[in-house]
C-alpha cells in the first residue's frame, strides 16, 4: 500500500467523500475520451437488439438494486 493511500484512509469519512468527489468532477475536465473496443461495441449493440426484440424479459432496475442489497 502506498503512502499516499494510507493517509487517504486515516482521513474522516466524510473527508474521503469530498475527495472522491473532486476526483470523479475532475475527469471531464481533463476531456479523456474513452475508447471502446470493437469487441465492446459488439456486445452493447447486441444486447440493445436482444432488449429490442424482448423488451419485457429480463429485470427492472428496482429487482436488480434488490438482489444486489440482499446479498449483503
């Protein structure tokens, strides 16, 4: 563990909070543009088409953010 991750982590949490949070604000202003792989693409457009053809399977987002609490 770096040094500078260990003070992160003796700081307050909500300290760790605003830091996070200046982070995450700060990565459009740097304008990085992520590329996605063709790989990637395939996959996002395939499964746009499936959700397309079947728009009544799979899971509302409210059963999803249920399963995930209840695994915890």
């Amino acid at each position: 563990m770096t040094q500078i991750l260990k003070d992160i982590l003796n700081l307050g949490v909500s300290e760790r909070i605003l830091m996070v949070e200046a982070i995450w604000n700060s990565i459009p202003e740097n304008e990085v543009t992520l590329e996605l792989s063709d790989e990637t693409k395939q996959l996002l457009d395939d499964r746009l088409a499936t959700h397309e053809d079947n728009p009544n399977e799979g899971s509302s987002w409210e059963e999803v953010k249920s399963r995930i609490r209840n695994q915890f």
